[in-house]
C-alpha cells in the first residue's frame, strides 16, 4: 500500500483543471509547478517540493507542442530528481489519428513517434484513454508499462444520467461500429452504422442510416470530434431516416476551427463529450463529464492506493 | 566518398534560410520538407523524396517548443524512412543557459533533458555551434557521435573584413574571458575583461573595465545576447574607461523582447553577429555573418564529401 | 554498391523454395542452411560458409512455432559470426491477427510480442508483406529498420495475366475495402464491399453485396484466407446478387484445416493467392503467384545491388 | 514480506505438473494458463486473471521449440500485462550442450542464442537449475538477475533415501569430476571417474574405471542422460572393475530415442533422476525425485516469501 | 522504511575508514570486503555474506586507477549476486577536472569517460560531493539516478567550530566566487575574489586581491587542493592585501607531491579540509572534518532509512 | 577495401611492442598516443592524430588495473572523437580464469565483469586469443562483434621451426587435453595426458604421465603458465615416465612471482611461449614467437585490408 506523503501529483499546464478533479477524487493534494516564462520565450519549471523517493503522477493531454514538450520535461523532471517512479496518464493524445504512414508518401507518422518521445523519457507507466488505434501502445522495446483505459462505464453512466427514452447508438462508419454495439449491449438499447468513406484528406461522405432510428432518438457516437464534419452528416442522415432528434457523443471533443458554429447551427440538440481536450466545459451546447473518476481508478490500482 | 545523390538535406521551417546557405556551399540541392497544418494544429510532415539509404542531414536551431519538436519529428522521420544515416546540426541550441539545476530547487534542467530528448530520437551525428556550456554534449550513453564546432576562424575573418584599426577585445565577464584570449591571440589584439556579478535572475552589474580601452575600439564579445542588459553596461563602461567607440558582437543574436530597442538607444556601433538564431538579418544596427560555411567544413569532414 | 561477393542468402527450412527463386531473381547464389538434427530433437544449424563480412539475407515465414524459432537461430547466427548486415524478408508472418488484446482478457497480444522477439534478435532491416496491421512495425524502440512492402503491383499484374474479361472486385468487409479500391484502381474497375460481423471467435455472417456484380465476374479479395468461411461466404453472396462468376484472391494461404475441402464443395472457380505461406503451389483449385520479384526489388534497392 | 495475493504462478505447459508440486511446496495457489488452438495452429494464450501488479512467477522447461517460445510468450505477456516482476524457472535448459561454436564450422551455439531470448524477452530474474555450462549465465549485459541452483542438497538426500550400503560415485569422465567429488564429501563416501572420450559426433569411448568400486555399489553420476550411450558404457566398465551393482544419477533425464530400452537392456538396476526433463516419472526403471523443493526455496528466498 | 538486515555497506580498500564512520552514522554495520591477491596480480573480492536482495551502499572514492577499477568491481558483484538495488558513493572523483576536450587536442575528457564507466555499471543511484564540474553528473541516457551533495553545511559547522573571530572568505579565482558568496552568505561574513589566470598546464599566476582582507584573518577557499600552486600564491595576495593571518580550505585534499611540503613552508596557519580523498587525517598542518554526516544523511534519505 | 589512411593503429602502453609490430605485418603506421602524468598520479592521454572517420585499431592486454583502465579510456576516446568503428586486439585478458562463482561464496566473476566492462566501452569488434574458457564472449546482449582467434597455426609453425625430432604433447590436465590433440594432429605427432587435481587455491597435484613418452622429448603444453607450479610437475612426471628432454610450451607466460627461479631450477630446458603477455621477450630461458601474424590476420579480413 502506497501513503499519502509518498505521491505527487502535477500536470502540464492545459491538463490542470482536470488534475485538480483526479486530486480531489483520490483524495491527494495537487501540486501546481512552479513556471516562469523568460524574455526569449524559454520556460522555467521547478516542481513545489522534493520529488526524490516520491512516486510522481503526471497528468498531461498533448494536443499542441507546447503541451506535449512540457509533457517530456515533467517526465524527465521526475527522473532527475531521482522520482521513486514516474506514472503519466495522457487524457488526449495529440497525432493519434497519425499513426500510419500510407505507401511511398514518405510522411512522418508522427502517431507513432510523437508516442515514442514519450516512451523514451522514461516513465515507469503510461495510460492512455480511448486510443484511435492502438498501435502506438507497442512503440517501445517492451520496457514501458502501459495501459489502454477505455470510457466505456463513465459513457454509460452519462447517458443514462441524461434521462433519455427510447434512444439508438449510431456510429458515424463500421471502423467504430464494434465499440458501438459494446456499449449498446451494455445499455441494452439498439446500434447501427453509418457507412462513412473518406474521399479526400478533409472531405468525408456519409452514407444512408438504417430505419432502426426511426421514430427515435439518435445518439451518433465517436472517439473524437474534430472539424465534426462527418458526425454532422451522420445526424442529418439520421433524421433522413426518421429520427426524432439527434445528439453526438464522443470521449475527444478537438471541435477545431469553425466546428462550434457548425454544431450551433446544426440539428443536433447537444454534444456530449469529455474533458480529456483541454478546456472543453459544460454550456448550452457541450455537456461534459469528467474522465477524473476513471483516471483514479487506474491509478489507484497501479499505485495500490487505498 | 560519398555521392551526391547520397545525401537529403532539410530543415525544419525556421532555419530554412540558412540551411539553403548551406547547401549552396557544399553544391548539394536544399529539400523543402511537405508541411500540411490541420484545422486541430497538427501539422503534417512528409519528405519531398525517397530518404532510404541516404544520408540525411537535417540542420534545425531549437529556439522554440515548435522548432525544436520538428527537429526531434525529423530525425524520427529519417529513421523511420530508413535513412543510412541521419546528421543533425543545431545552430542555436534552446535552454542552453539551463544545463544546471541549482541545489535545493527541484527545478528541470531543460539544458540537459530537452538535448537529450534529441539524442533519444537516434540521430547518427549532432553537432552544435558555440555552446554555452558543453555538459550537454554528454548527456547520454556514449551511443552518439558529437561535435561541438565553434566559430573562431568565422569570428577572425569577419571582424578584419570590417576594416577596424586599432581595437581591443573586451568579455563581460571572467567565465567568457578564455575564449576572447582565444579569439584576440588570433587577431594579435590586446583584451581585457569585465566583472560582471549576477544579482538576481534577471539582474546583473558590471565592474569596471580597464583602461586597455582607452583610445580604442572596444568589441565586447560574448556567446549570446539575450536581454542585452550586461553586454549595454558593459559597452557603458568601456566607453567610461575612454574607449572611442564600442561594438558588441556575439554568436548567437536571441535579442529578446526589447532588446533591440535598448541597443538603438545604446552608444554601441553596431551588434556584430551570426544567423545561428533563426530571423536574424542585416539592417542598420546588425551586421549578420553567416554560419553556413562553418556547417559545411564539418559536414564535408563527416560525411566525406569531395 | 554492393559486390556479388558480398551477400549470402539462406532462409528457413520452410520458405527455402521462395528464397531460391527470389536469388533467382537476384541472380545470387542461394546458400542452404546445414541442419542436423539430433536424437533429442534438438536441431544444429550451421552457415554453409563464413559470413564475416557480409549482407546477410535471411528469408523465413513464421507460420509455425518451429519456423519463427529458426528465423530468431538464424538471425542471431548471423550476428554471432559478424555478419556486415543483417537483412530479414518475413513473407508470411503468423499471428498477424493477434495483434491487440482485448481489455480485461489477460490474453497476449502475440502479434506484437512474436515480432518483438525478431526485432529484439538485432535485424538491421525486417521486411514485411501485405500485413494485417501495420501495429507490428512499430513493436520497437526506433532501432529497427523496417519496411512494409505490398503486393499491389504483383496483384493487378497477376489478374490481368488470368484474362478475366468484365470482372469486378469485392472486399468481404469494410475493414479491407481500402486496399481493394486502391488495386481496383489501379485495374480501372468497379468495387464493392460485403458486410461481415465477427459475432464469436469463429463465427462470422456476412450481409448482401452490392448490385454492382450482377452479370459480372466477382472477384472476391483479402489479405489472408484462413479457414474461409467468410470468404466462400461472401463468394455465395455475390452469386445471390447476380454475379455469373466468383474467384477468391488474397495474399496469404493459410487454408487450415478443412478449408481445401471447403472450397473444392463451394462454388468458387479459383484461389488465386501466393506463394508467402509455406506449401502453396498450382494445382486445380490453387492458382499460385509468387512474391520472389517484390522481395528481389526490396532487397535490391535496400541493398544497393546492382 | 511478500502477501499471499501478490503471486501468480504459471507454467509452459510442458511444466504444468511440475510448478504444481512446487505451488503446493509454497502452499500458493497454481493458475493454469488458457490456451485456445486455432485451425492454423497458432495458440491463444491468456493469464487466468489480473497479472497487474503481480509477482508472477513462470515455470517452464524449453527442452522443444513449442515449450521454449511459450516460456517466451509467457514472459513478455507478463510484461504485457504490468506484472509487478517476472520471474522465470527453467529447470530443464535445452541446448545447453551447444553453447560453444567451434572454430571455424560457422555453426550457430545455440546454447548460448536461445537463452538470450529469454533474456531478451525481460524476465526481472530468472533460475536455472544443474546446468551443463555456466556460459549462458552470462549472455545479457548485466541487466538480467540470474542464479544458478545446484540440486546437490536433494541428490544427497535422494541417494541416502535408497538405503544403498556401501557404495562409491563414478562421474563418467573428468569434466564432471569435481561435482561428483562435491556431493561424495556430502555423503562421505568414496568416488572415482572414468576417462570419456568422444571420438566423433555421437560416439564416445570410456576408459577403465579404478578399482575402488570393487564389491560395492557404483552410482554413476551426470548431469544428464541422454542417448544413455556413455554412461551405460561406464556401468559396464564399473562391473568390470568388479562393482557388485550400478546405478545411474543424473539430474536431467532427457531419455532420447530408444535410450530406454536400452537402459532396460543394460545391466544397470535403476535410473535416478529429476523431474526437470517434461514426462518423468517413476516407474520399474526410473526412479524420479522432484526439483520442486529446491524451486521452492529460491523462490521464497528470491520474493521474499514467509 | 529499510530493515536494518535489508542494508549491507562496503567499500572499496581506499575508502574503508571512511566507510566505518558512515556506518556508525547510520548504526548499521560495515561489511568488509574479502581481499586476496594472487602471485599474478590479479584481485580476489568476495562480499563477506549474501547480497542477495539487499540493499547494497558501496563507498569509493577514485583517485587512481586501482581504486576506480575495485569499485567497478564491487558494483557489478553486487548486481550478479542480485541485490536489491545497488547505492553509490563517491566521495572524491577521480579526473573530476578533465571533463572538457578542448578542441582539436583529440584529448580524451576522462571525466566523462570514467563516470560513464561508473555508470554503465549499472548502479541504481549514484552520489557524488563537491564536484568540479556537473557535465559528469549527465553522463548517461537519464537512467541513473544520480544526487550532487553539497559539503556547505558541513563547512559552515567546521569554520565556526575554529572559534575564529573577524575573517573574510577569499576565493582564489572567479569561477570558484559563486560558491563562496554561498558559504558566506551562511556565515554571515564578508567574501572576495582573487584572479586567478592559467597560463600554462601547471603555472598560475594569481592577481591582487581586495582590501577586504586587510586587518583580518583570510580564509582562502577551493573545492580541491593538487599541488597547492595557486592556492598558497592567493594566500601570499592575501597577506600583502594586509590580513593578520590566512588559513585555506578545501573539500579534496588531493595534496599531490611536494605539496606538503610547499605548504608547510607557506605562511599558511593551517589547510582545512575534509576526509574525501583517502588518507587525509589531521596533524599539526591539516584539520580534518569528516564528510560522513553528509553521506549518512544523504543515505537515510535515498534508502528511507529510519 | 580500406584505404591506408582510414586505419589508425594505436595501444595501451604495455602492447606498444607488440603493436608496432602488428603494424610492420600490416604495413601500416603505428601511433603512439600522447601520455602525460600528472603530479596528482593523473595520467593525460591524446590521440596524435585526427581519430574522426578512421576505422580505430586499439591493442591491449589487461593483465593489470593500469592497462586494463587505459584499454577502456582509449575505446571510449575513439568513440567520443567519432572514429568510424572501434576495433580492439585483447592479446592477454587478466582475470580469464576466474570467469565463474563458485556457488554460496559472494566471489566476484571477474572474467565475466571485467570484459563486459569491454564490451560497455562500446567497440565494434573485440578479438581474443587463446581464450582460457568462452564464457567472456557472451557477456553482452548480442550487440558486440566478437571473435576468438586460436594461435593453432603459430604453435605448429613454431614446434617445426625448433627442429625437435621425435617428440609427444603432452597436456597437463584432461580438461586441455582437446586442444592438445588438435594441435597433434596438426603436427602428425603423439600425445597424452597428466591427471591434475587442484586440491587448494594453489596446490595442484600431478598424476603419472603415460609411458608414450618413454625415449622422446616431451613437449607439455598449455594455455597459460602463472606459477609454473602444475606445469613443472608435469614436466618432471614426464621425466619419470622416461622422457629424455622436457621443454613446455604455452600461449600466455604470465610467470608470476619467483616462476622463473622455478623454471631455472626445474630439468625443463626452455619454455616456449607468445609474446601476448607484455614484456615477454627472449633469453636463454624463454623462447618467444610473436601473436602480431595471427592479429595481423584477424584485422586483414575484418576491415577488409589488401
């Protein structure tokens, strides 16, 4: 069993809030690092008290470079100050959806390697949440101890906290369509698939949805929103095919560029999604659950936590 | 020897200027990396070419999080492409001036772990260009070819270009004062040096300069100026001990934040420098000599090129 | 580039016949292993000559415990006695399908950590073809050089070789639709995709096919054929939606168990496939092309031979 | 102290019965991998439950391929699953005759390769038990905590279980000498050796035994038996020195071809062994003492187990 | 917390006494290492009992090469024998001062490669005390842990301890000032700077000091005293700056041939120091503090110690 | 082919001789490093030359702290100074006879640690001769070349060089009794051999030598001669056993202590050895042949010299 005084737990800087809520869930102190950015742009950290034969907890999304950099540093950090061990959860991964490079293009497949850089900092444990694919778990030696935790038992709590009747899950194509069902089964309600194919690098087509919506609300969901193009489409279709109204779901709301407006003006009626992108938080539109709980679960069994 | 259809050189996207210099002196074509910047800020990275089983060069100055991590996506991105072999030139190494952790502080020596973040994505050969300190040449386990080039012979060479008679070179401070021996003896100059005390993070004061100067030009050299707090009150003191005028020069130009209003305000000449620092140009105050003649000596040595 | 004398190609006891043909191709002298084996069942391998010095190409499909363990003997033998270059062609990799492991199972991921022990086994350069999934390559550090080489242009050869005259490409499911749209394009025709469900371990349904083959000869393609079920499947699928002639082609012939019998009972006219899984040769049903001219490119361009 | 619940045992099949024994020496709980075997061959494995956090313990003799890369598997499965450490038995090693590759025949010493898989595979501490050469102890950088166990304790007290009165060890040549004088001191009796010497591949030749087995009892003495060729020679030089009896000892009773029949043929009255070689068991030849104990006591001293 | 019977402390023969009192420190005891040395030369080391998941501390320091070699030794002997984790402690480092190749000299810095040698060992933690350099301390990947202690407090204990009345701390050059201001800050007494400049290998001429001193008793202060050129060319500044008495102190008392006797020729009252380099003891010219608080204390933290 | 200027040949101190030796056969320049020791026992070293691209070629027994120490300095010089490939010659490895721990003592392997501190300096290739046991080729991970060259060929050249008619080898134990026999054969002569025990840490006892010596010189050989003590008893076995003249012959004449009184006062008439000891060279007692053909043959093939 792990005391109290032997954790510390920090975070970059755009995963804090949802660190303070993993604090508070496991009952720990958060602790904020000291940061001092200088004239020439460097960035000065120290963490607030001595991380020597402390097992460090570092929780960091890396949706930009500046948020994936400080990542790297927090975990070399610990190790300098000779951290008794290194534990990173990584709400959001950033390149996720880059983690092949196709044939003859000669592109970086910055999924893999951007996961890597991670990996070679050293920590003793990395978790990840609702990986796009798994394949950059395995972009190590074997040296890394990692964990793939899924939202699975958060999302069906959500929805059934939502007091929706009479609902379908749809997933936007058939690469989702498996996750899907796993959830449908366990909220014991209906799923189907859109049929998505991807014309060019932006520009997706949906297809027809089945008439299982019909008459019903649609919740089409997704491991991530990013310009939310296709799961708009997919909605639409929806109500082509009779649903009385729609909302979306997905544990990664990027919602980049103009997809907010896009959502405001579409006939979605909400969007539900997680705090795992740094800064998504509950208003008209967004309803946001907290992916805290699930974060203290892995940790309070890896760290053997009481 | 190799041949020239052995090599791809590239840059990452803020020493590009410089890395066409540099192709241009060893008469070797510059290959513009494809980037692709997503509406979620993920950039896209593809080589313009086949890299397998060449020798790719990659020169990349890591001033910022940004640049610094394209560096790190291209030496990844060589590998993964199975390049023979990947050569990395930094012209200006970020967080240089953090290398040290201070006793007690619990702070991250980024000088150290963000180089060996470098090292960590199995580059075949780094070289750096006058570094602040050379413990970073060291951090990691003896499985990477190093090399620290400096820039005497181009310093030498630029300043009897600008016809000066008469003048004495001057450090700030005792730490530089070796290698402005260094750099005098080549010159048959007098130097001297000043004392200069840092009081604080951002504080420091210079003593007094001797009167060496007196009647002369004085050049206060340094390995950077960030601030130009010191090297301005040094250049004062010179002027104080008789000095008739006073250029600073220094290899790395960060010139941070108002810096380059305080030098126009300032009684210097002129700030003599390199473009190791990624927009530095020549206009009315800077005088910019270029590094790239440097970068291609060692790469002609390393990479055995006729 | 690289002399005659400066390879030796030696292969597993299984892919010998694919090796000898791919030196064929390369017009090098194929080397056999010495094996003997002794009464205690352990087996001695001994290179036919010294390969100090030289590129070593090991060929070895993993389809069976006994075969991926002489790839692991034959890949550290050749480190052993100093070989120049380690260069490893997996034409066949077996438990390509296991690579991910479903949470909560405990189960092992054997997939990633089959290909672990190969790369950890110190290749310089693994080669893969058409895999499954991509996650494999990336089961390393960085230090591996690896390349996933497809058989996309030996396919469309081999389909314009047979003469079929207004045929159509099917894909069993949304999963492998991709690759079969890119050869379809590259043929200049139409493709489709089933539906199938993986409802238990073994058991697959696979819903409607498209219109599109009706009057046509379909064409049915995927990546491996293991017991066939969905295939032949999908293969009566097509010929309820009007198809008036079905083929099956796909990369991989593991045809296990009773699959032989299964087919010779179904409608399918041929089995078009290659020779990447041990034993697979022409005959009535099997229609056999070899991937010996890809590998011979692979290694061509990999090694630098003429 | 290591809890109850922090233990997971399991076992290569080969071993299964084995790491029973030494499950119930150490009153912990035995948990039997599942295995699936699909149509293909390949083989589904998966830990009976959580390994997370786990000491897990593997018990696994590699006297065939299918034994030797399920240990493999075991051990990065384990890995896999965030086992707290893995721990690894070996109690019969195969290839550990062929450890030495002799000058110039290019063969692979696959004594040495085979068992740096393991090592390779990154179990935290692995055991071995009597083995033939220390050599592969060391076939790791020193990152592998290994330990060699003799059964010396258990051959004692195996042999003073037999009732045996006046008798005399007889190691089979000089090489083994020194253990067999080792475990004589223990049991303060007489021993002797015969002079072995191997002529070709699998024909040795043994020389006169000395006269001190006259009117006593002779125990041949190896470390293993295998084809029985030379130690059934050295029981008949052993009668013909005018031994009145012969009995044979060795610890790993690998019994290859028709080596029983032969020792049913030979003049020798029992066959001593271990149970490290899969299989053995007691019967009207063999006469079979369990390594268990032994296992048992590293473990405990190893996991710190009350 | 650490058991008192998980701990077992060694050193190497040079550090031993050293060692005892870092044992009685921490009320553990010391285990002296078995030592015979055969006619050829060659070194037998045993540890005097089993290692086997211990803890192990090792104390070394590495003024020459026997020493620097035994402690190699004991760290790998501790890691073959499996200890727990192994602790190291290096109270003086050899060629601490030889960690910068200058350039085109092909010197070898045997700083770095004698600490990398430490390294590779593969010890757990490493301590080192008052170093010269840092650039040793990252000599690695980043997986070592490694700890810089500071004899500060120590010194400040020991100069008040003299019962000096009305003294000033003098350091014999500008790089050494930053760590005396620290010292004096603590001791609340006034510090200056003597300019020390290298002319050749072995010659320094040391400039004049401030008028600081005049009236006072000088403490001259340097990490390490060799053959004591400059130190005693500062203390002669001193005393025609007008100090009533100088007195010098140092952390390693390197003391290098004629040293003693150049000292005690000196107008020196006494050379403090501490017992980090072996042998040092006090006499009627040096008074000797021991580091052994320093090491217990740092100790009782890194191995939780109670 | 590697061109004369890409080599560069240097040793520790003690292999000077036999270096520049090697050199002669390989015609080939020696460089002899630049030493300086320093006052403080220090010792400065530099390559004379520019070591960056060169296939470094480094000599060195290690038969003491001293040599063994500078071994490593100079791999890891020509790492740091980015010599193409380091290749280092080990004529005589210290502590090769204390490559295993006995169990239950805590003794520390040095064979096994003291090469793998080799190894760790990060050569490319390390050959050794006459190795006493091959155990210390194996302790890395695989990633060192290595090789294990055998003075066969010098031996058989030798013994017909000295004229001897009508001679027998004869080994002094049944353990070297293999290589004997080897080397007989290659002479076409007899051979026996002496039964040693080794009773205490240096007492060894000599059985009878077989009557094949009767009437002929006897030739005892082998791999190493310390104290002389076994070898001269076999000599005077020999003797007895009607031998008319005694020489021994063996590759590594350590000759430790008062061995060479021994051998003056012994009936032996000379002792034949290598020169792979340093400072063995030839007198009215010894009679030398030089290992520089052998190495010389060993580099020819591995850098692929003309």
């Amino acid at each position: 069993m792990t005391d109290k005084d032997d954790i510390m737990m920090v975070a970059n800087e755009a995963s804090t809030e949802l660190a303070r809520k993993v604090a508070a869930e496991l009952n720990r102190p958060f602790s904020e690092m000291t940061r001092n950015r200088f004239a020439d742009g460097e960035c000065y950290h120290a963490f607030p008290g001595d991380v020597t034969g402390k097992k460090l907890v570092i929780i960091g999304s890396t949706h930009d470079d500046v948020s994936h950099q400080e990542l790297l540093d927090l975990v070399q950090g610990g190790r300098y100050w000779n951290a008794a061990s290194v534990n990173v959860v990584i709400p959001y991964l950033g390149y996720s959806t880059m983690e092949r490079a196709k044939p003859n293009t000669n592109e970086i497949p910055k999924g893999v390697t951007r996961t890597r850089q991670i990996f070679r900092a050293r920590p003793d444990f990395v978790t990840f949440i609702d990986l796009h694919s798994e394949a950059v778990l395995h972009a190590h030696a074997g040296e890394i101890n990692t964990f793939h935790a899924w939202t699975d038992h958060l999302v069906v709590e959500k929805i059934m906290s939502c007091g929706f009747s009479d609902f379908v899950l749809v997933s936007p194509d058939y690469g989702f369509s498996k996750r899907v069902a796993r959830i449908a089964s366990m909220l014991r309600c209906p799923h189907t698939a859109a049929d998505k194919d991807r014309y060019d690098v932006d520009k997706t087509i949906v297809g027809q949805v089945s008439s299982v919506v019909r008459g019903k609300m649609a919740i089409v969901c997704d491991d991530m929103i990013r310009t939310g193009g296709s799961i708009i489409q997919t909605a639409r279709r929806c109500l082509e095919a009779g649903a009385v109204e729609v909302a979306v779901m997905a544990t990664h709301l990027v919602i980049a560029g103009t997809a907010r407006e896009k959502f405001a003006e579409s006939p979605i009626s909400r969007v539900i999604g997680s705090d795992t992108y740094p800064g998504r938080i509950s208003d008209e539109l967004f309803d946001i659950y907290s992916v805290a709980p699930l974060i203290a679960r892995v940790l309070r069994k890896q760290l053997k936590l009481t």
